[in-house]
C-alpha cells in the first residue's frame, strides 16, 4: 500500500436514502421498517474504504479488520443518511477511520472501522 496517498484526517463523505432493502432483517423476516444496524456498518465500512482505493498496489486488497459501531437513533425508509469517514490512523498493512452517521443534524451512529491490506494471493491462500 502506498501509504503516502493517505493522510491522517483525511475524509469522506458521501448520502445514501434509506431503501426497504436496507431495514432491519434476518432473512426472509423483517424486524422493522427502519435502517438496520447491518446497513449502517456497510456503509460506514465503504466509506473508509474510499481512503485505501487510491493507495492499493497492484495485486493488493483490502479486507475489513475490526469493526466496532453504536447505533443511536432510528430513520425511517425514504429518509437520507450522511455518512462521514475520518482517517485516524495509518500503518503500512493497515488503515483506521472514525465514522459518523447523521440524519439531518442529528447523529444516528458512530464507529471505528479498521482495514488489513493484503495480497491477494495472501488472501486466497487464507481460504484454501
């Protein structure tokens, strides 16, 4: 990873408008008609993700690490959520951002996401 490319307190952002696909469900059961938790992490992990694409070399990928999320407040389907990802911190194999979720001015979540660079033939060599 060409860790040049990423600077501490670097950030993303980007909105997304809650669909039904994103409510609160385990398989074919549907919890409630709100964003679920799963969503949000989603979320939140592509738009830590964003900070690495750059910097990825050839042959290289990102996997996600550790994720760690609250879920504060609910937002029904329709509405628009912002999701902002800060770089906290960078080491050559890995990548830490701090998310936040709003609704509006209010914020519906927070969280770490931590990301591992590895080569892809690390990786696919892991599954074997």
């Amino acid at each position: 990873m060409q860790t040049n490319k990423i600077r501490l307190g670097q950030s993303y952002e980007f909105e997304i408008t809650v669909t039904e696909d994103m409510r609160a469900h385990f398989g074919s059961i549907t919890v409630h008609n709100l964003y679920a938790t799963a969503a949000m992490l989603t979320h939140m992990e592509w738009g830590s993700r964003q900070h690495i694409l750059p910097a990825l070399e050839e042959g290289e990928e990102g996997v996600g690490y550790h994720m760690s999320i609250d879920h504060m407040a609910p937002v029904p389907i329709g509405k628009t959520v912002r999701i902002q990802s800060v770089v906290t911190d960078v080491q050559p194999s890995r990548i830490t951002c701090h998310c936040e979720a709003y609704h509006g001015a209010r914020k519906i979540g927070q969280g770490t996401i931590v990301q591992a660079i590895l080569r892809l033939t690390e990786l696919h060599a892991r599954i074997s």
